[in-house]
C-alpha cells in the first residue's frame, strides 16, 4: 500500500514537472523565434531600413543593431532578474514575452526607409533594443524556474529542455521564413512577404501567454518568501559581495563566454560561412543548418543528463577543447567542398543568357545571366545586374566616382553528395554546441544562491551569449574583411573570422579547467 | 595547483591590462587609415563594449585567483 503511495506520488511529481517544462519552454522558444528572425532576415532587413547607397555599409548598419539587440541583453538581465528575485519568477517572464512579443509584431508594421525616411531605421532600432531587453529577462527566468521544480540529481536533465529552445527557436525561425518565401515567391518576400515572420510572432505569444498565466510560482521561491528571505537589494548581493562577485566572474570567463562563441560559430557563423564565403544558394544554405539542427537537438537532453552523471564541467570544456582544434579543418573542407576552382566545369552545358534590359524609374538595368554545370552534379548561377542613370549627367558624376560596377550575385547549388557532407559539417558544429550548452543551465543554477539566482544567472549567461557571442558575426566578417587585398577582391584568409570564437573559446577553456569544479551536481540548490 | 592558479591570475591582470592599449592603438590606427562610418561603427561596439567587459572581468578575476579566493573550487 505504502509503496503505491509512493509510487503515485513519484509519477504525479514527474508529470507536474514535465507540465512545467513544457510551459517554460513553449515560451522561451517563442523568444528565441522573434529575436533569431531578425537576424536571419538581417540582408533583406537591411535593404529596407538602411540606405542603399554602400550595401556594406548597410549590412554593417544592420550588424550594428544586431550587435545592438544582443548588446542590451545584460541590462535586460539585470532588470529583470532583479524584478524576478523580488517578486517572483512567474510574473516577472511573462512581462519579459510581452514586451518581446509587441516589439517584434511592431517591427513587421514599420514602412520602410523609402516610405518614412531616418524614422525607419531609428524606430526598428529601439524596437530591437526593445527585443534585446527582454530577452535578457527571460531566458535566466525560465532556466532557474525550471531547475527549481526539478529534483535533485536531476536538474542537467530537466533544465536541458530550457536548453533545446534557443535552436529550436532558430530551427523555428529559418521553417518560417522558408515557408513563406517558398510560398510567396521571392520577389514578393523580398518587397514585403518578410514582414510575415514577424507578425506570425503576436499569435505564438498570445498562445503562450496563455499558458504561462495558467503556471505556478517556483516552489522554492514561494517557499523564501513565507520565511522573509527574499534579498532587500538584488544587484548590491549579487556584484557588490565578494562572495558572489567572483562566482559570476568565473562563470563568466570560464563557461558562458567560450560557450557563447561556440553557439553562435556553430549556427549563425556556419549560416553565414555557406552563404557568404561559400556562395551557397539561400534555401539550400538554410536547410543544411536547418537538417543538421534537427539531428543535433537531442544531443542537448544527451549531455544535459549526462552531467548529471558525470559532472557539468568535463562535459562542457571537452566542447570547447574539440571546437577549438577542429574549426579551422571543418572550415577548410566545407569551402573546399563549395570551391568552384576546385571542380571541372562541363563548358558545353554553359548557358549565358542574352542582356535584359528594363527601365525601372529614372535607371536603366541590364541582367545577364549565367548557368555553369560541374562534373560532380554542382550548378552555379551568376546574374550582374548593371544598374546606369537615364540622366546623362547623374551618369557621368557615378562613372567618375567609381560607382557604375555591376552587382553580382553568385548561387552555388551543391550536388546531392556535397550537401549530405556540408550537413555533417554542420551537425558535428552542432555537437559542440550541445556539449557546452546542455549542461550550463544546470551549473549556473547551482553555484547562485536562491534569493539571487534570478539575478546572478541572468548577467553572466547574457555578457558571455550577448555580447561575446552576439558579436561572432561582426567581428568575424571585420577579420575576414582585414585579409582582403582591395575593394572587389576574394579575401587571403576566408577562414579568418574564426580566430575571434578560436581565441576566446581557448581562454574560456583554461579558466575552466584550472578554477571551475566538476562536482557542482552535487551541490544543493537551496 | 594553488599556486599555478595564483601565477594565472598574473597573467589574467595582465592581459585585462594590457588589452587596453592594444586596441585603442589599433582603433586609431584603422581609423586614421580609413576614416570610413563603418569603422568608426565597429570600432566604437568593440571599445566601448566589449573592451571594458574584458578588461574589466580580467584584471578583478585576476586579482581574486591572485588573492587565493579560487583556491577552493567553485
């Protein structure tokens, strides 16, 4: 009898618990979705907020307020977080889907620069650091919410769930936009077809609005409150006492800045490495990382459970240790794989289209295309469009300034062979990613103290994600950029953008190894 | 291993130290070289936030692993 009670007891606990994650996650997912579509529409986004005039300058703009969003995530930390040590978690990550939300149902509403001029870009702005904000207020809100409904013993595994969301939300993220460009066509998604991702968003988070109202407090939580133990000051506890001060640095320099490097190389920077160095067409660039995220999402339940088991820390500097020595060779055999120098090209299957030539307002535009076939089954396709004033004068001023060049673009469409290899590439990047992200939920959880953990969390997860990794994208573009020898030419070194993550990851990695201990499984979270 | 952690917490100070020269000389020098928005955009993300950051958590974190307050595992 006494053994059913149990029994049931266990089982109602269990699902209790399974009900809490699925909650959380459903939310932290919907974040994730709203602040990676930005970013993966950062081209078109560009375009249409940004003057067109230099189009690096334009794609940096958009960089910049990428960086922007994911820049502002600590103070989104430090708000929040504090809001959540005082009066709650609940409350407090259903504000932060709020806020998230609105800013990117708003973002799909804003007319372009062409239509509102300098209001377009400066309104997109705030409505980022909007998104910024909250995403710093949610993720530790969720994490520490969860791990304190879980049992003992058993937090690498429930928190790993938490864990899953930021790539899902991207997965979720790259099948929408996929779908809707597919759908629409893509000079439709391109005039105003991506502001649908966008708007899509006020639906996800009404439905997870919903549920999350519908959760409890985080027993733990309740339970410092009835016995006035909750922190007078938050932010004083966390970085002005020693004590914890130096607990947030070493989770800092040794977990969240290499782990965050490690996430947004193997995600963002691999998008942006197939599409850019490599030429690789949109869709086919989007559903390698898109296939390689699916194989590589239970990976994060893998390792998260497995540090229960055999400690957090081993787990996470192996995934620094691995992604550190095999970048730069995963890199070299994915451009190789893309390299069109490196393929015989079937010159009788070439075709070269006769010029188009349109009036589009006050320019004349001329687009050539040209298909090329290679042996191993590869297609390249290259239109130069050549865009000339109809004014003879605005003509001439462009041709004296240097400004007549005609803009290439470039589709490499990989045989059936290579894509299955760049999927792999992909996925053992994706690996690393969940050795380092499975478990720290879990580890950051447990070396805070309840009445400041909301707080202390949040700040090193969002410097070390936000801004170490949200700026893999900026700085690895600048040193690539560094090695090009003039303006039109291929870089020397279109692998150097990965010394930033390589540099950084190796730091993080002997910080860890020297002060973090393996046995923080074993800690209690009280 | 008490002592290798304090002898890294030298280096830790002294690289947050150093860091700081490092890229204000580059920064001047890119600049100077290019007087370009973008460079002025990247520059400013890299010395504003991201320098401090680093700079910051290194030279404290080096002086608490210098201090022996890692000596016991966190």
């Amino acid at each position: 009898m006494a053994q059913n009670v149990t029994n049931v007891s266990q089982t109602e606990e269990i699902s209790s618990t399974r009900r809490v994650i699925a909650a959380s996650s459903v939310g932290t997912l919907i974040e994730w979705y709203d602040f990676y579509i930005f970013g993966t529409l950062a081209k078109i986004i560009s375009e249409q907020f940004f003057p067109k005039d230099n189009p690096t300058a334009a794609l940096l703009a958009t960089l910049a307020t990428f960086a922007a969003g994911f820049v502002i995530r600590p103070f989104g930390a430090l708000f929040f977080g504090r809001l959540g040590d005082l009066i709650g978690r609940k409350y407090t990550f259903l504000v932060t889907l709020v806020i998230m939300g609105g800013s990117t149902f708003a973002i799909g509403l804003v007319p372009g620069y062409k239509t509102i001029g300098f209001f377009a870009p400066a309104i997109v702005f705030i409505l980022r650091l909007l998104q910024g904000l909250a995403l710093g207020g949610e993720y530790g809100g969720a994490a520490t919410y969860v791990a304190e409904h879980s049992p003992a013993g058993q937090r690498g595994f429930w928190t790993s769930f938490i864990q899953t969301t930021a790539t899902l939300g991207l997965f979720l993220a790259l099948g929408v936009i996929l779908i809707v460009r597919q759908t629409l066509t893509v000079p439709v998604f391109e005039d105003w077809g991506w502001r649908i991702p966008f708007i899509v968003s006020a639906f996800l988070v009404g439905v997870s609005i919903f549920i999350r109202l519908k959760m409890s407090e985080s027993p733990m939580f309740v339970k410092m409150k009835k016995e006035g133990k909750t922190s007078a000051n938050p932010l004083a506890e966390s970085f002005k006492q020693k004590d914890n001060l130096k607990m947030v640095l070493i989770a800092l320099l040794g977990a969240t800045a290499g782990q965050g490097v490690v996430w947004y190389t193997g995600q963002f920077y691999a998008l942006s490495f197939l599409q850019n160095a490599c030429n690789i067409e949109f869709e086919q660039s989007n559903t390698i990382i898109l296939v390689a995220l699916v194989f590589g999402t239970p990976f994060f339940v893998l390792f998260g459970a497995l540090s229960d088991k055999i400690g957090r820390k081993y787990i996470m500097m192996a995934g620094m240790l691995i992604a550190v020595l095999a970048y730069r060779p995963i890199y070299t055999m994915m451009y190789n794989d893309a390299d069109l120098k490196q393929k015989t090209e079937i010159v009788e299957q070439t075709k070269v289209s006769e010029p188009k030539v349109e009036v589009k307002g006050t320019d004349t535009v001329t687009t050539i295309v040209t298909n090329k076939t290679y042996t191993d089954g590869t297609t390249y396709k290259e239109t130069v469009k050549t865009t000339i004033p109809l004014d003879e004068t605005k003509k001439a001023e462009l041709a004296a300034a240097g400004k007549l060049k005609p803009e290439k673009k470039k589709a490499v469409i990989l045989s059936k062979d290579t894509y299955y290899k760049m999927i792999g590439f992909v996925f053992i990047q994706v690996i690393f990613v969940t050795m380092v992200y499975g478990p720290i939920a879990a580890f950051l959880v447990e070396i805070f103290p309840t009445r400041i953990r909301y707080t202390s969390m949040s700040l090193p997860y969002h410097i070390g994600n936000g801004v170490f990794g949200g700026l893999v994208p900026l700085i690895s573009t600048r040193l690539v950029e560094a090695t090009r020898p003039a303006p039109g030419l291929p870089p020397a070194d279109p692998l150097a953008g990965l010394w930033y993550p390589i540099l950084i990851a190796s730091v993080s990695f002997v910080i860890g190894m020297l002060y973090i201990s393996n046995k923080t499984n074993n800690m209690d979270v009280e | 291993m008490s002592l290798i952690k304090k002898l890294f917490g030298i280096l830790w100070s002294l690289m947050g130290v150093g860091i700081i020269p490092l890229v204000i000389m580059q920064a001047m020098k890119e600049i100077a070289a290019k007087p370009s928005e973008e460079n002025w955009i990247f520059w400013s993300i890299v010395i504003v936030v991201l320098m401090p950051i680093i700079s910051f958590s290194l030279i404290t974190f080096g002086v608490f692993a210098l201090k022996g307050e890692y000596d016991v595992l966190a």
